[in-house]
C-alpha cells in the first residue's frame, strides 16, 4: 500500500467535493478500496490507502457493515459483505441475463474466459465473465475488475466504439490513445492484445453497441494460449453482441 494510490483518489474527487458529499465520497473510496485489493485489509492498511485518520475511517466502514457492504473475518480484518453483491445483480440485470448464455457458448466452444467489459469514466470494467467448465487452465475475470481504456482489447474495442466526440475527451483526460490502433479496430471490426494488461494474456474483443444501455460496451475472450483463428473468435464475439444488442435494446 503507497501514498501513490491514496494521493490518486483523492485528486480524483477534489474538483467535486464543494457541492458532493465527502462522506459518501470517502465511502465509496473504501468499497473500490476493498475491491481491488488481493485478500483482506486491516483498518489500518485501508486507512493508510485513502490517505485518512484511522477513527474517520473505522467510522465509515462501521456504517458500511451496518448496510452488509462491508464484512470482518474472524480476525477482524474487512472485505466487501453480501449486501455488494445483491447491488451487483441489479446493474443491467437485463444485459447479464441475455449476455451470460452467449459467454458461455463462446468459454465453451474456444475453451477461453469470455466477458463483457463496460466503460466507467475512462477505465473499463468487467461486467460480468464465464470460465470453461473443462479446460485445463483458464482465466478468472472477476467482475468489477478494471483497466484504463487505453490498454487491453476490450479498451480499444470500447474506444472504437466512441463516437470522434467521445474519443476526443478520452484524449484530453490526459490518457495515451493509439489512434491508429481505434481506426484499424474500426474497419477490421475487433481488437486485438497480447501482455498489456496482465502479462502473458492474449484477449480478443468487439465493441457492443446497445442503445439502451448509458455506458459503452465490449464483449471480450481472455486466453493464456495463442488463438490458432482470430477472426473465427472475432466472428463469434460480433454475432453473440448483435444477438444480446437485439435482445435488450
């Protein structure tokens, strides 16, 4: 844990917090927190992650357990509770009940984790994912799990997804955008990555547009082998999103 992330949230939530509530703020900070980390954290290591006095903190994730937001292991130390789960189920429940049989034709038929990733601000983020049942090795793509948008496939496939507008803001935010790379996934029709988010990993995406969900979309396999067909895969990830975009929108 480093003074580097704590210093990130809390730029990322300055220019708000005259008119948001830093309470709430502060809060959600800890829920991301607990996310992202490996295994469970102590008050103090989430503490020192937000950049905040051990009493602010401790009451903020007691009001967090009082919602089942937050849980303890027997050794007092915290993860995300049940009550995040039962939130989970209900961001686009209608996308995750079309989407989940088509990731699992695809984690079948390729023997690859299959998922769809969501674009939150400028990051993108795992939605929902499915395993293979038999194969040997594969990949868990937690949902929640997140990138920037300017890394992996499933980043570009969003990006190409973007109208000139939308693209232009990611530029300004200060992200490094291969433009070449949006236009090139733009004509071919899907992106493709090898060791960009996580070493070793080969992905595969397309973009998903479904005019009825606010954010943009991908649909994406990750893979620790090399893909002896691309564009099979790809042909495979562009008819799934055409059936779940026609199926929701």
């Amino acid at each position: 844990m480093t003074n580097t992330r704590a210093d990130a949230r809390a730029a990322s939530t300055t220019g708000a917090r005259s008119t948001h509530s830093q309470t709430l703020s502060r809060g959600l900070q800890a829920l991301e927190l607990l996310g992202e980390a490996n295994g469970p954290l102590t008050i103090a290591e989430v503490a020192e992650g937000l950049g905040l006095h051990r009493s602010v903190v401790y009451r903020i994730l007691r009001t967090l357990e009082d919602h089942g937001l937050v849980s303890r292991d027997a050794s007092g130390r915290l993860r995300l509770g049940p009550g995040i789960a039962a939130l989970a189920r209900g961001v686009s429940r209608g996308l995750q009940q079309v989407a989940q049989p088509e990731l699992s034709r695809i984690a079948e038929r390729f023997g690859v984790t299959a998922f769809v990733g969501v674009l939150d601000r400028f990051q993108v983020v795992t939605l929902l994912s499915v395993e293979p049942r038999d194969a040997h090795a594969s990949i868990a793509q937690r949902p929640g799990t997140r990138h920037d948008v300017n890394r992996g496939s499933t980043g570009y496939a969003v990006l190409a997804g973007m109208s000139d507008d939308e693209l232009a803001s990611v530029v300004e935010s200060g992200l490094a955008v291969d433009e070449e790379r949006v236009r090139e996934t733009r004509t071919r029709g899907y992106a493709t990555s090898h060791d960009e988010v996580i070493p070793g990993l080969r992905s595969i995406a397309v973009p998903m547009p479904i005019s009825s969900e606010p954010n943009l979309l991908a649909i994406s396999i990750v893979s620790i082998a090399e893909l002896d067909d691309a564009e099979l895969v790809a042909d495979s990830l562009t008819a799934a999103a055409a059936r779940i975009a026609r199926a929701v929108s």
